[in-house]
C-alpha cells in the first residue's frame, strides 16, 4: 500500500517532461523527488494530485487506480512553493476554509483546525493574519491546512524554498518530526540534497524525465550509481580506472582494491574525501600527494592534494601546506560507477 506510479509519460509539445516513470512509495514514509531544475519533478508530482494528467502511465493509491480521477477526489493534499493563502482570513480561518467548502460543520471544523495548529506548534497564533508571521510559521500554516483534510498522501513542492538557509534547517526538522508523528506518507519535491537527506526515509533522484537511482537516502548517498547521481550529490574525486582483477582497479594514482565487483573493463569511479585516511605506516600507503591547501572548516578540515583530490579528516590536524602525505584508500571508499546514464530498474514494488 501507498503511492505507486507505473509508466509515466507527459510531453509538452516537444518537450519531455516525464519519460516511462516507475515509482513505489510506501505507506507511511517521507519520500523526496530530488532533482536538478527542469528533470520533471515537479510535473510528477502534479500528476500524483491530479492537477495534471499524464499521457501514459497510471496512478495507483492505496490499490485503487486514480489516474483518470480529477484532483479534488483524490486522497491527497498540496503543500505549493507558494503558500497562497488568503491575507485577509486569519490564521484559523485559512485552515477552516478547505474544510468548510468540504462541507464539514462549521463547530467541527474550528476544533479540527485548532488541533492541526496545535500539531505544528501554532496554537495561540489562530487569531493573527498571514503577514503578522515569520515565514516558518506561514510555512507550517499551510502545512495544517493541508493535514487538517487528513490527506492519505500529504505532497510538497519545495516547500522551504521561501525560507532563509537558518529558518530551512529548523523546518526541515520540524516537518520530519510531525510526519514522524503523524505517520503519514509525504512526498516532497526539492533541488536541495541536503534537506533530501535531512528529511527523507527514501528518495529518488531524477534527471531529463527520468529515475537515475531511488533507495534509501543512506543507500543513495553512501552508493551513487552512475555519475548523474554522484555529481548531483556533489561527490568530488572522481577517477578514470581500468580493471586488473574481480575486485581490483588500477588508476593514475595506483592499484586499489575495491569491496564490490567492477562492471566493466574500463571505467570511472569516485572516492569519498572523508574516507580517505592519512596512513601511519609505508605499509598502509596506497599513494603519496603533497598537500596545496588546507581549508579549516572548524569541526573539520580539508585537504587539496597536489594531485588534485580532494581529502576530509574529521579532526583538525597539525597538517601544513606542502606537506607530503601517505593516503591510504580504505576498500569502501571506492565507488564504482555503472556506465549506464540511467539504469531502467524495476520500481513498482511497494515493500
Ligand atoms: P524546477 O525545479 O525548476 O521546478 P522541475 O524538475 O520541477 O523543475 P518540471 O517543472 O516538472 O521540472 O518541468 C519539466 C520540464 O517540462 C521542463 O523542461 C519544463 O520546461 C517543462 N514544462 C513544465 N511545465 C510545462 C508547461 N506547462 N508547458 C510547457 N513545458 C512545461
């Protein structure tokens, strides 16, 4: 149960928003479509409400097929990048208002609205108009609104990006612990990595209309699978590399040995900074690389190496500028990186 897509394909015109996409949302989870601007998720998530039809393809909530069904009978509400609320209503009459035109009795719908403000910590602001908020508080304002019509599927549109980057981090928590406690599906859309990471139980990372790799965000994260998914995840160090064994590679810089097996026989992998470790001993070393820069980042620090990679230690080291390092290359700091732009895989089972 949950939220799955199945061959979804929107053109417009010329353009190809979507091509053939396949995603599986669980029941209860947050889901984020992470993506570079114009990949198409926010036309996937129109789709999903119903405020757009796809040419192909189907929407199935819950086991029921919603695909030809208009948006305001589906099981799901929309947070908009927007807030688009009413300046005139308070704050209690912006949340009362979806579900009065739903017909609810006008008693039940105030206490239903005074218990989702109470939910996003808004309790005693019922009485204040839009603009006598900070934009957090605008922003989890609409987020009761929408909650208050208990939605199956609560589906946001980059719902931070009016936010400052301080207001942002506070948010991002805020909106993962009331998902957490009303345990609930949201799917949310974002460019931001990082509030990907923060909030979600599982994402997708698309690009040109379609899913490069979808897992769990440690899954994507810890293992991008080609170099669209890396490099959107800003992963640096990335490296030509030849296979010499099952397990081993041979690069500009040496032989490593890797612990997972090599797809192909010449190819591109990447290192993760943080992985990489500054080694005791000669016997540990896998490449030596003077150091061109240090940057202090205060809890951490970096390290640009003479031949060009990029190194992270987690504490700040008496480490100087031209200095000669001995790096040891731990075997999960390689990933390898399939050669296929975009792997089709199969997404539709929901767990
Ligand atoms: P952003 O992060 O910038 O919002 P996005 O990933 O959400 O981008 P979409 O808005 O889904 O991307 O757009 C996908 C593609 O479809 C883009 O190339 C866009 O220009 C195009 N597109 C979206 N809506 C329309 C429309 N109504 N008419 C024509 N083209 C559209």
């Amino acid at each position: 149960m949950g939220l799955t897509a199945y061959a979804v394909c929107k053109n417009y015109g010329e353009t190809r928003a979507l091509y053939d996409v396949d995603l599986a949302v669980n029941k209860g989870e947050f889901f984020t479509l992470l993506g570079p601007s114009g990949c198409g998720k926010t036309t996937l998530l129109r789709i999903v409400a119903g405020l757009e039809m796809a040419d192909n393809g189907r929407i199935v909530i819950n086991g029921k097929d919603f695909t030809k069904i208009p948006a305001n009978r589906r099981p799901v509400n929309t947070v908009f990048q927007s807030y688009a609320m009413f300046p005139h209503l308070t704050v209690l009459e912006n949340v009362c208002f979806g579900l009065i035109s739903r017909r609810i009795p006008k008693a039940q719908a105030i206490e239903k609205a005074r218990a989702t403000l109470d939910l996003v910590r808004l309790a005693g602001f019922e009485d204040r108009k839009p603009d006598q908020l900070s934009g957090g508080q605008r922003q989890r304002v609409a987020l009761a609104r929408a909650l208050a019509n208990e939605p199956e599927i609560l589906l946001l549109d980059e719902p931070m990006s009016a936010l400052d980057a301080k207001l942002r981090v506070q948010v991002q928590v805020e909106l993962r612990q009331i998902q957490q406690r009303l345990d609930k599906t949201f799917i949310m859309v974002t460019h931001d990595q990082q509030e990907a990471l923060t909030v979600s139980d599982r994402m997708a990372v698309m690009g040109q209309g379609q899913v490069a790799q979808y897992g769990s965000v440690r899954e994507v994260y810890d293992r991008p699978r080609n170099r669209f998914v890396a490099d959107f995840l800003q992963t640096q160090n990335f490296l030509d590399a030849e296979r010499v064994g099952p397990r081993e590679i041979s690069t500009r810089l040496g032989r490593w040995r890797l612990c997972e097996d090599i797809p192909w026989e010449k190819g591109c992998i990447t290192v993760r900074p943080e992985k990489l470790q500054i080694a005791r001993e000669a016997s540990a070393c896998d490449f030596r690389a003077r150091v061109n820069t240090v940057i202090y980042r205060g809890c951490y620090q970096q390290f640009i190496l003479d031949n060009g990679l990029l190194m992270e230690t987690e504490t700040v080291l008496p480490v100087a500028q031209g200095e000669e390092l001995m790096v040891h290359v731990p075997k999960d700091a390689v990933i390898v990186l399939h050669e296929d732009e975009f792997q089709r895989m199969d997404l539709r089972k929901v767990k």
